[in-house]
C-alpha cells in the first residue's frame, strides 16, 4: 500500500494518529482469516 502526503508534516501527522498500527492490526487479522479459509479447503 503506498499513501501519498502533499508535505512530511502531514506525513509525521497521520502517523502520529497511530494509522501504522491499525493497518498492521487488520493485515493480521487478514492473514488469520486467510489461513483459516486455506485450511477448510
């Protein structure tokens, strides 16, 4: 995934938000529900 910022400012802004982690959160969640499926198959 790549997010574009007009300035660095904005950029340090959105990660102070604390957006990295819940990103990183629900692509661990993904994967769990991924696996799951694979394995029912």
């Amino acid at each position: 995934m790549t997010m574009r910022f007009a300035s660095g400012a904005e950029r340090d802004a959105a990660l102070e938000t604390g957006m990295a982690d819940g990103v990183a959160v629900s692509y661990y969640r993904l994967d769990e529900i991924l696996a799951s499926a694979a394995s029912r198959k």
